[in-house]
C-alpha cells in the first residue's frame, strides 16, 4: 500500500502517518524528518536544508527528489509506506510518478486531512517535537504524561525553529502557492480521499482506516 498525505503544514499528517504505518506495518517516511536528522547530524544535506527551513521555504526539489525516492527504494518500502511531507510540489509529485511507473507501480492513496489556516497557527504554537525520537506532542491537545518529556524515550521536547509564528505565517503561504496544487493532481488521477483533520486524533485515523480497510 502507497500512501501519501496532504495537507497544511501543522494539520496532523505525521500523527496520522505514525499511525496508519504502526496499523497496517509500513514504513513512516518523512522528509522533513531526513532533513532534520542531517541538521542534527551536521551533514552537508543538513546544512543547506536548514537554511531554507528556518526561512519557512521549501528545500529545493534538487536536494529533495532523488533523496526521497533511494529512500522509496531501499528494501522495508517493498511492501508499500506513508509518505509524510513528500511530495510538496507538482514537480516532486511527476518525479515520484515517474519513478513509480518506471516499475509498474503507482500510488494508492493521496489522504488529504483537511484544517483550515485559522486552526494551524494553534497547532504548530503548540507542537513540541521530541529532540531524540521526533515524537510529537501538542500542549494542549495531545500532551506528554509528564510536560517537557517525550513519554516514549524520556528525552526533552522542544518548540521547532520553524513552528515559531513569524515563519508559520510563510509556510502557509509557501503551501497555498506551492502544494495545495497536488489536491487536483491527485483527484485527477483517482486517488485522493479526504478527511476531517479538525476532528480529534482518533476520529480523524478511525476516518482513515475506514478509506484503506481494516
Ligand atoms: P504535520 O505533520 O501535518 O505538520 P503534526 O502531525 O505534527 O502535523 O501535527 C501538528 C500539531 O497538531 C502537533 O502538535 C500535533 O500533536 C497536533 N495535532 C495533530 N493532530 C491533531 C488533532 N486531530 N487535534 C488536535 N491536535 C492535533
Ligand atoms: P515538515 O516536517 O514536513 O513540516 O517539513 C519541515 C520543512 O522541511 C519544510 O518546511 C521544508 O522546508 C522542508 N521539507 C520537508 N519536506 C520537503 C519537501 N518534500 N520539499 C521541500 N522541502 C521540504
């Protein structure tokens, strides 16, 4: 099962997308997650990632593409995997196509979880990551058992760089302009299923599982 989720920045992809791969056994590929390890790492990936990240930017698709798609490869996706944060252009997307074709294979799902802008400013002003395991919390909604400690590794939670205010404002923009766009592609091609993301996080995955079967 190919998977991939839309949606604003902060509208509960990767929550959805931990789930729907702890559920049905596939890997949880995250792009942003990669690029995080890098910085974190030090790496020369890392360091011009972080760049266009703290400015709220896309990395551009030459240092994104071909790093997703060896990950695609790589033999834990043969079953199938949830992409989170990939693609997020329609060049990305046409890459992944072609890659996908050129092995006679296509994408399954395109699971849009839909939050209005209004919403995703609160989100991401409460989302706490953790600094080890890239678990995620929200203040309010989703809180760890004790505040400041991810409850799966005991490791501290931080506010991300890119989740403080003045850079949510561009990545909204960033994703009106430049993703929201992959709705149609994806509609156009069959596979898009949209669900309620403003619902609680069980209510939103109960409306998932009902899309790819129990
Ligand atoms: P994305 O991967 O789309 O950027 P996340 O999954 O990290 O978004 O979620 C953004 C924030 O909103 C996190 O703090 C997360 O804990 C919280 N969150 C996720 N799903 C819900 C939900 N259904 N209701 C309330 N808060 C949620
Ligand atoms: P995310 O964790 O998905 O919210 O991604 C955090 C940041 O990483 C984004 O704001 C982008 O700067 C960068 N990023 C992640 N995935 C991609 C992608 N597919 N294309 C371009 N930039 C990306």
């Amino acid at each position: 099962m190919k998977i991939i989720m839309l949606g604003a920045p902060g509208a509960g992809k990767g929550t959805q997308a931990k789930m729907i791969a702890a559920k049905y056994g596939i890997p949880h590929v995250s792009t942003g997650d990669i690029f995080r390890a890098n910085i974190k790492n030090g790496t020369e990936l890392g360091k011009k990632a972080k760049t266009y990240m703290d400015a709220g930017q896309l990395v551009p698709d030459s240092l994104t593409v071909d790093l997703l798609i060896d990950r695609i490869s790589q033999d834990d996706c043969a079953n199938g995997y949830v992409l989170d944060g990939f693609p997020r252009t329609i060049p990305q997307a046409q890459c992944l196509e072609d890659a996908l074709a050129a092995r006679g294979e296509s994408v399954d799902y395109a699971i849009n979880v839909e939050v209005p802008d209004s919403n995703i400013v609160n989100r991401m002003g409460g989302r706490r990551a953790c600094v080890t395991c890239g678990a995620t919390y929200h203040i309010v909604h989703i809180p760890p058992k004790k505040e400041g400690i991810c409850d799966k590794c005991g490791s501290g939670l931080i506010l991300r760089d890119d989740d403080k205010p003045e850079t949510v404002q561009n990545r909204l923009k960033v994703y009106h302009e430049q993703t929201q766009p992959l709705i149609d592609f994806y509609s156009k091609k069959g596979v898009l299923k949209e669900v309620d993301g403003t619902q609680e996080m069980n209510a939103v995955f109960e409306d998932i599982v009902k899309i790819l079967g129990a």
